[in-house]
C-alpha cells in the first residue's frame, strides 16, 4: 500500500505520506495498538495522534511491535497548552 501512497518531500529530503491513520477517536489500550498495527502492517507509514487523545503510548508500542524500523514511519502529534487563569 505505501507504494500506491502520494508524499511530500519535507525540507529535510524525507518524504511524508499524505495519507495517515489518525487515532483521534480510537480508545487507548487495546483499540489503538491494534489498529495501529494493523495500519502498518498493510503499508501505512504514517500515524497522527495527540498527548489529548492519551493513546500516543499505545501509537509507540505498535510501532516498536511491527518490526518496522522507526526511522519509516512518520508520527504526527499535537501538544495542548493549558492556560490557567
């Protein structure tokens, strides 16, 4: 699948898939690692989540379980500031 997958090259020279899993609304523990590894076992290489979405260490230990080398898979996150008043 990755290869039938558009990319942008970054600044950097790497390519980035354009077509991600996103996990927003996977619950954390058991949904999200398997989806995600299932994700990359079909070809994705690139996952989004959020330190929101509590599940970013469930996205780590798919990746970590498939075998597949870090440095190919693209992780997409986002960071919530908290303001308190």
């Amino acid at each position: 699948m990755s290869a039938c997958i558009e990319t942008k090259t970054l600044p950097s020279g790497a390519k980035i898939p354009v077509l991600g899993l996103g996990v927003k609304l996977s619950e954390p523990g058991a949904e999200t690692y398997n989806a995600v590894l299932s994700a990359l076992k079909l070809g994705y290489r690139h996952i989004d989540t959020a330190q929101y979405y509590a599940n970013e260490a469930d996205v780590g230990r798919a990746i970590k379980d498939s075998g597949i080398p870090r440095e190919e898979v693209f992780v997409t996150s986002k960071l919530f500031i908290y303001r308190t008043l």
